[in-house]
C-alpha cells in the first residue's frame, strides 16, 4: 500500500495534476536532445513498432532515509509517428508519489530514441548531447538531477548501455549527493515477457548491475568493487515468490535470486518499499510497470555484502 508523502511531496503531486493538459510541446534547452549517442536514421529505415527505453535514476542509500528520483522515458515508432511516454517519481523513506506522467506523440524523425521533455519537465543540454540537469519546476515545486562524473559504463549486445555516475539531486532548494544511473535499451519488439534490471550498491563500495532485457531469466550482470570491474555474461534471475496484482490481472515478484553460471556471482533482494501502475491496454491481462527500493545480501566469490538499490520491473 502506497503510504502519503509529506508535504512538500504533496505539493509537487498537486501541481503535477494541475499541468496535465498536455499543451506544452517542450522546451527548446531539449531540442537537440539525444537519448544516447547513435548514427542517424531514416524513417523508411525504423521498423513500425520499434521501442526506445531509457530511465534516469538518482539513488541515495547511504543514509537511513533512502531518496530515490527516477525519470523514465520510452518512445515507440508508429508508420508515420513516435508514441512517447515521459514518468517521474519520488522516494524518500519508503514512500512514494508520481510527479509527471505525459503522453504525447510527434512525427516520425530520424532519431526515434531522444528523448524530449514535456510538461513541466524540462533539460538542459550540455555539448555532444549530454544531458546536463532534468528537473520538473512548476509554481513551488522544485526537483531536479544533475549526473556528474561517470564512474563506470557497461554495455549489452544488442547496443544497451547502462551508465554509474556521481549526482545530484535537488529538492526544495536542498541538495542531496548520491548517483545516477543511466539506462538505454534500443530497439526492442515490445515482448509481453517480463523485464528487469536492478542496480545494487554495498560497502567498499560494490556496484552491481543486472538486467533481463528479454525476459528469459537469464540475465548479464557487471560489477565494480575497488576500481575492479568484473562481469558475468550469464545469471540466472528467477522469482523466489510473487504475488497478485489486481489492477493487472497478474503476478508480481515479491523476491529475486540470482546466480552466475560459474558460481562466483549469488544473491537474492526483496522489496523495501515499491510503485507500482497498471498501463491502461484492450486486453484484459493489463501491461504493469514496477519500480522497487531492494535490499538483500549479494556473494562475490567469498565475500557477503549486504546491498540495498533500484529495480525497474516491467510487464507488457
């Protein structure tokens, strides 16, 4: 159950609801915004149906009240248009609220994955197309993240790419150290098998990233303890249990385990608190996104770290 935020968070949901006329085509600090750096396409070239996934995530574990700011995008190529989706959150404490939430479509361009703003989202772009600082301003409300310097970058082999940085987010004029991590997954076909992918962070620091693109419980995972990084091409990540989800008609995980093919990566995490939102669909089994703080205890090789993190969950 969904608890109620405190007031400064009630304050930014009430202006969310009162900006979500969809009248704002954006803002020209985005115009050249790019969702991750890529050759350009034609539209005869981009595949009717095409998903472009990218998530912007600050996390902050270090202290006893946890603050989690996630920003998550995903854009879809129709024959002649892109369907984009732009969601927010905030987590402090266990406790969540949903800030944006803006759907909208634009032509068909030939850079289906930028991402764009919308609302009273907004970005600021840096040289190259970097993005710089994302942050909802709207009357009071004040809640931004601006990623820093990357710590370490990992890629897939279907051009995903998943970036730890250094960050900072800022609410109601208070800033708050911690990291961002930076999730793109090109050109997928929109599988109704489940997603995931988790960011855990442990003493040392250990930084452990995993991710199921594709559903088939076989996930890749990297590493980096002490400036040494490590990856495993091959996790199995299972459901250790689930439970209904009634707004869906589905199950939902209520514990994950993993473990690499040589034995060297193990661990399971469970929620410590979660958003989840059913995604209106024709079908009666509905579409289900999940958005999960985790903790749980991680072995690499002979050593026990306790972790906490992020779990991005999605069902379609």
């Amino acid at each position: 159950m969904i608890r109620v935020m405190p007031l400064v968070i009630s304050v930014v949901l009430s202006v969310a609801a009162c900006s979500q006329d969809g009248s704002d085509p954006g803002n020209a600090d985005a115009s050249t915004a790019s969702g991750t750096a890529g050759g350009e396409t034609t539209g005869s070239e981009i595949a009717p149906g095409t998903i472009y996934q990218r998530s912007l995530v600050f996390i902050d574990v270090s202290n006893e009240k946890t603050m989690f700011v996630p920003w998550d995008f995903e854009n879809r190529t129709e024959p002649d248009s892109v369907r984009h989706v732009l969601r927010g959150w905030l987590g402090r404490g266990g406790e969540w609220a949903r800030f944006a939430d803006e759907q909208w479509v634009t032509p068909l361009t030939r850079t289906p994955w930028r991402i764009l703003p919308r609302g009273a989202t907004r970005m600021v772009m840096g040289l190259d197309d970097v993005l710089r600082e994302i942050y909802y301003r709207e009357g009071i409300a004040d809640l931004s993240v601006r990623p820093g310097e990357v710590i370490a970058e990992w890629s897939g082999q279907r051009g995903d790419t998943y970036r730890l940085l250094s960050g900072v987010a800022r609410l109601s004029a208070v800033e708050y150290p911690g990291l961002v991590v930076d999730v793109y997954t090109p050109g997928t076909n929109g599988s109704d098998r489940p997603s995931e992918w988790v960011l855990l962070i442990g003493d040392g620091p250990l930084y452990l990233f995993l991710a199921d693109l594709d559903g088939t419980g076989t996930a890749r995972a990297w590493g980096m303890r002490d400036s040494e990084e490590t990856s495993w091409p091959t996790v199995t990540l299972t459901w250790g249990e689930t439970r209904s989800f009634e707004h869906a008609r589905r199950d939902i995980p209520l514990l994950w385990r993993f473990r690499s093919s040589d034995g060297e990566l193990m661990g399971e995490v469970e929620p410590v608190s979660q958003q989840l939102q059913a995604i209106p669909g024709e079908d009666p089994i509905l579409p289900v996104l999940g958005i999960y703080e985790v903790a749980g205890q991680v072995t690499v090789g002979e050593t026990r770290v306790d972790v906490k993190g992020f779990l991005r969950h999605f069902q379609r």
